[in-house]
C-alpha cells in the first residue's frame, strides 16, 4: 500500500486474539516513520526514528487503549497510562485485553476508550508533525469504544492531510458501525504452525520437537503458544497416563487421588491439560481413518502420540473417541465458569470410563 501510494487514512487491522495484529500495526508504524524505509521494504530499526518508534517514545506515533479509572485517575485518557502501556508492549506484544488490565490492576473494573480520550485524540491529532511527515494514531480494541465515537467520525472521515488512523482490533461485529463503514478492513488470519514453531524456537529457547507440539495445539494464536509453554515443565504425558490407568485398572481410590491431585492445580492449568488430550484424541481418530503416516522424518514425539494413539483406538472405535471430545470440551466450558474442579474431573472421571468400558456412548446430561 505505501510503495504503491494506496495507503488509505484510516486501517482497521482485524486479527484475532493471537494473531499479532497489534505487533504489526507498530512495525507498520515504525515503516512509515523510519528515516531509510525506502532502501529496504522494511524499517530499518537503527534510525533515531525507528529508535524512537520501537519504544514507544516518537512524537508523531499516538496511542489509544482500554483504561480505568483510579485513586489517581478519576478521568483518565490513555496517557495517563502510558509508562504501563510501554512496558506491557515490551513485555507482552501478543497479550489480549485482559492480560492489559490484569497488568494495570484493573481487578473487576471494565476497560473503556472514554469520552475524555476522545477529546485527546481529536487535539493531538490536529497538531501538526514533529519529524516525520505521518502523524498517526494507533487505536488498540475499538470493541471498546461506545457511542462516545462518534465524536471521532468527521476526523476519521477527513482527516489532516498526512495523517493515519490504524484500528487493531479482534471483533468487528463489536465496533461502532459508523466507525467501521469509515476504515479500509485489512484481515489477520491466525498465525500458521510453522511459523509459530520456528518463532518458539527462535525466541523461547525451546527445541524444534517441544515447539512443534506446543505449537500444534496452539489454535494460530502465538498467546496462547505462550501459555503453553508456562506449564511446559508438567508432564501432561504422564498426567494422562495416571488418569487413564486410575480410570481403567486403578478403581475409585486411585481415581480419587488422581482427582485430588488435579483439582490442585488450578483453571489454567486444567485446561491446558484437556485441550493436551483432545489433541492426541484427534490424533487417533485421524489415525484411524487414513492409518499411521510412514513418515520417515516422524518425530520421537510424533511416534509417542502415535503409539498413544494406536493403544486408544484398541479401546474404543471412533464414536466413542468423539463422545469423549464432546465431554472434555464441555468440561473445558465449565472450568471456565468456575465450575467446582473436584467435582467436575470425578464426572468427568465416570463418564470417560463409561464411554470406554461399555463400548457404547453414554451420555449423562
Ligand atoms: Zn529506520
């Protein structure tokens, strides 16, 4: 779009959670600011421009996003966070709007673009360039920005010549239609598995088997690839295999004790294990159909989950194997709303001893 001088004044970079949206929309900032952008199709990332740029310090890159009110703060502007917003970005480009307000102690409070903030966008983005010719405004999850946005439409629609509005956002059926029907829609699609391994690999330190796993249960979405690798030291492996000898061999007691010890370690963590063993679920039922892939270049992980796989659809056919994925994913639901961990791993216990040991899909509502 630059090269081509395409570039309309107002983007909406629509992405999901994940996707890096945000990520691009400043190295796309950082582009249109960079002093020897011209010689290389990419910022150069040395200029004092792309310097500036990259810490969040140029004067002609503004910033929107959720904030709260506070003691400090009783009508706050995104400035008055801006030491925070820094530092988040730093530390957590691909974090999601809660991971934003769990990082300024936002507790229960809601996030908003306020009525104030827009007054601040409109003041700052009449003034004219410091030192680049573009003066932009990075406006991050418009989702929540009310009616108040409206104030915005006559700047979005005609705005100063040079300058750039570049919405990053994860929802557009929660974006003000005036505001939508205004912006060029660019789309993020997530991201692929491969390059998520390599992007593990490169920047976690993690090696090529551990980050293709990680990255193959990650959805496309790099934050969540993150989360993974947090509880990377838990052995899901022989989690699962304790659950699986409690559930078939090990009678109630050893089933109780599994329970006791998963209910311990907290939603995060139960969800990750589950959404583990819907991966190898899928895994097998794949295998059952199209049979194991005689892949030289297999994995030792990959011949892991397949000898998983394998053992799993020696103990149930494939309807059973989707009765148990139908089960889990429920579980998964509820975990999320809190459910009682205890009580919901020994249901969950029963029903997927059920579904094995009868052969026959019970389901229990
Ligand atoms: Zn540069």
């Amino acid at each position: 779009m630059v090269q081509q001088n395409r570039l309309g004044h107002a983007l909406l970079f629509l992405g999901k959670e994940g996707s890096g949206a945000l990520p691009m929309a400043l190295a796309f900032a950082q582009y249109l600011v960079c002093e020897n952008a011209n010689e290389n199709n990419d910022s150069c990332g040395t200029c004092s421009s792309c310097v500036k740029a990259g810490k969040l310090i140029h004067p002609d890159i503004h910033y929107s996003y959720p904030v709260i009110t506070s003691k400090e703060f009783d009508k706050p502007i995104s400035t008055n966070f801006i030491v925070k917003w820094r530092e988040f970005i730093e530390k957590q480009p691909y974090g999601n709007l809660y991971d934003w307000l769990q990082f300024i102690e936002a507790e229960n409070k809601q996030g908003n673009i306020s009525r104030n903030e827009c007054d601040e966008i409109s003041k700052k983005m009449s003034l004219k360039s410091f030192e680049s010719r573009y003066k932009m405004l990075i406006m991050w999850m418009p989702e929540m920005l009310g009616d108040q946005g409206n104030k915005l439409l006559k700047l979005i629609e005609e705005p100063p010549a040079d300058t750039l509005f570049i919405l990053v956002a994860e929802n557009d059926k929660l974006i003000l239609p005036t505001i939508l029907s205004r912006t060029q829609l660019i789309k993020f699609a997530p991201l692929n598995k491969k390059d998520i391994a390599v992007a593990l690999e490169k920047n976690e330190g993690l090696t090529a088997q551990k980050a293709e796993v990680v990255a193959a249960v990650s959805d496309g979405n790099y934050r969540e690839a993150l989360l993974q690798i947090q509880h990377s030291e838990d052995d899901w492996e022989s989690m699962l295999r304790s659950w699986m000898n409690a559930i078939l061999k090990g009678g109630p007691v050893a089933q109780v004790q599994w329970i006791d010890e998963m209910s311990k370690l907290g939603r995060e963590k139960q969800k990750q294990f589950l959404k583990y063993f819907i991966h190898l679920i899928e895994n097998a039922i794949k295998i059952s159909v199209v049979g194991v892939s005689d892949n030289a270049e297999n994995t030792e992980k990959q011949q892991a989950l397949n000898d998983f796989a394998l053992r799993l659809n020696k103990l149930c056919g494939i309807e059973q194997l989707e009765a148990i994925v139908k089960e889990i994913d429920l579980s998964s639901y509820h975990i999320e709303r809190n459910a009682n961990a205890k009580i919901l791993f020994h249901a969950l216990t029963i029903k997927i001893y059920h579904i094995i040991s009868n052969k026959s899909v019970i389901l229990i509502n």
